[in-house]
C-alpha cells in the first residue's frame, strides 16, 4: 500500500526571453533556459465537471482552485517501471471518479521518470481535467531547469500548475536552494515566464527546514502557494509537522497537501513487514517494521483530513484500490477531538515504523 483535460499544444515558435530584464537577463542565456518556451498567458485552471458531485472540496491555499479531498499520488503503482498497462487505467480512471489533483515528480520511477510519463500519457488528451504538479530536487537552478524541461515534455504540457522543491529536509538544502544560481531562481523565472503557475515547498524529514524555507521565499517576495507534507497519525510523536509547521503553513493562507497518510501501509492493520535484511539499507534501526500497523485506511484518511489541509495525495496500487480512497472521501466527515487523540494514541506504539522517513541517515552522501 502506498501512498487522465485536453491537450494544450507546445508553443513551436521562440519568444524573446530577453524581455525580462535587469540580473534575470544573464541568468537566462543557458542552453537549458532556451529550451523552455514561455507563454504569454496561461489558460484558466483546470477543471474536472465530475469533482462537485464526487466528494468534498477546499480551497487550495490563496490560489483560487476547489480540489478534491482525495488527490492521486504518483508513486505505489505510477512510479514502478514499464508499467503502462497498470497505471494509466488508476490515472483514467480516478478522472473519470472527480479527481482533480494529480501528484507527480522527476525523480519518480527513477533516471526514466515513469511517473511523469504515466501521467503525460493521459494528458495527451485530458490535461484540462487536472491541476498538475510536479517538483524539481535539484538545488541549483540549472539543474531545476534541465527537470522542468523533461517534466514538460514528458507530461504533454507546455505549463505545470505547481512545480515544487522536491524533499527539503536539512539546512544546507534551504541554503542551497535560496543561494546565488539555488532553484529558487529557476522556480521564479518559471512562473514569470508563465511556465508554472504556482510554486510549492516539500518536506517529510523535520519541520524546521520547511519552516525556514517558507520565511525565506516570503522575506524574497515569492512566497510558496502551497506546502506538501507528512502527516499521519503518528506524526505527533517524533519531530511533529503539526506543532509548529502546520499552524504557519494555516497561517500563511497556504495550500495544504497531506502525504504519507497510511505510512505506505505501516499504519495500517494487516501489513506485513517487509524482512528486516531489505529494511536496514534504507533506514536506521529504530524505524524498521516488525509488526503490522494498527488502523484501517478510512482511519488513516479520516485523521488527516480532519486537519486543516487542502487534500492528501495517496498513491495507489491498483484500480480497486483507488476506488475504495474515493468512496472514503465522498463519505469523509471530520473527526471529533477525541477520535483524533484517539487515533495518535492507537499509532503510538508503530510510530517509528510509520514515520520511517524521518529516520533516513541524511548524513550519508
């Protein structure tokens, strides 16, 4: 357990990137600037006619877009290689069930970016049914122009509506993305060339690098319109995104994107944990799964969704799966502070298991 609009046709013709002006001039005489065409507008935001009647929406941040609940995550089965045949039906398919906010990244489905290509194969004719996002983990800006170039071509589009900061996690990730020649310039000069719509953050390590992140882009003058992160039942327990993170990101008016919701399955009842011998590359001791998790996915949902976030992206490994995270959110109502204190207490004792992502030796390369 882990976590298709019509096309709008590449601009052909080269516009005159010089326009922009001033330091921005330089930094855009790159091969790989020029090959991201700008647009001269964007068209209206995608939408989905099924969304209304198929579960409830909220507001996503400031940016003027209603998303569902539930929204598709691009890895489970949409990041697992050559593997059409299984994930564009899920992605067709939660199309055709109102859904109307679709996650993906570039480093999704590893060096050949199955995601991406996944989701760009349904985009070929349906790209105005849904908000694509995307992200870049690179921390320069070149590198994050070369991603979003292959994002474009791979996902069928000429614009992305949020591209993000794919996993910052320490320090020296915010310090690298806002340094001279960081991402956060290619970020920028993206979304003034009307390439990408909005822009976003990422995190599911420690919340303190995304709380420093998110201050930095306001202090600049481009604020982040959304934050996609952890947030589970265990979350509570070890190095908490909602104790701090959380009420700056409701603060700020931000878009919020939960993640991680069932843990890939470690909070869920049921579960089995993988051998030990294939956990210990990945993560430290303390975080290996010994034991199933002690929940159902509709509590796993519900938990979440009864926080003030947007959506939770969940991806999925197969169509019945899908279908089962859409029925939970049409029938989603939120939860009483005391199901809440419920639920953390019942994930206390697979907290480490659930929140193994925190736990990654980012020490190491």
């Amino acid at each position: 357990m882990s976590e298709k609009n019509s096309a709008t046709p590449r601009n052909k013709g080269r516009r005159d990137f010089l326009k922009i002006g001033g330091a921005a001039t330089a930094a855009l005489l790159t091969p790989s600037a020029f090959a991201v065409t700008p647009n001269k507008s964007l068209p209206s935001l995608p939408a989905n006619p099924r969304t209304p009647a198929a579960m409830p929406t909220r507001n996503l941040g400031k940016t003027g877009y209603k998303v569902g609940i539930f929204s598709l995550g691009g890895q489970a089965a949409l990041e697992k290689p050559d593997n059409f045949d299984l994930a564009v039906p899920i992605i067709e398919r939660a199309l055709d069930l109102g859904v109307n906010y679709i996650d993906t990244s570039s480093i999704y489905g590893g060096p050949s970016r199955w995601s991406e290509q996944y989701v760009g194969r349904v985009m070929k004719t349906r790209r105005n049914e849904a908000f694509i996002a995307t992200k870049t983990k690179e921390r320069t800006r070149d590198g994050s122009m070369r991603m979003i170039e292959r994002s474009l071509q791979l996902l069928n589009t000429d614009h992305v509506d949020l591209w993000q900061l794919h996993d910052v996690g320490l320090p020296q990730d915010v310090d690298a993305i806002f340094a001279k020649g960081g991402a956060m310039e290619a970020l920028v000069e993206m979304q003034q060339q009307k390439v990408v719509r909005y822009l976003g953050v990422t995190g599911h390590y420690r919340p303190d690098s995304l709380i420093d992140a998110i201050q930095r882009a306001a202090v600049e003058g481009h604020p982040f319109d959304t934050i996609l992160m952890a947030l589970n039942a265990a979350d509570p327990h070890i190095y908490s995104f909602t104790d701090k993170l959380l009420p700056l990101a409701v603060e700020r008016q931000m878009g919020i994107i939960g993640m991680k919701v069932p843990a890939r399955g470690r909070l869920l009842a049921g579960w089995t944990p993988p051998p030990v011998e294939q956990q210990h590359h990945m993560w430290e001791g303390s975080a290996i799964a010994t034991r199933t998790g002690v929940m159902k996915m509709r509590d796993a949902m519900q938990y979440t969704l009864s926080h003030p976030v947007s959506t939770v992206i969940i991806g999925c490994d197969n169509v019945q799966q899908l279908e089962e995270n859409v029925q939970i959110a049409r029938e989603f109502t939120p939860l009483s502070e005391t199901q809440i204190a419920t639920l953390k207490d019942m994930a206390a004792p697979v907290a480490k298991q659930s929140l193994f992502f925190r736990f990654t030796d980012r020490t190491k390369g």
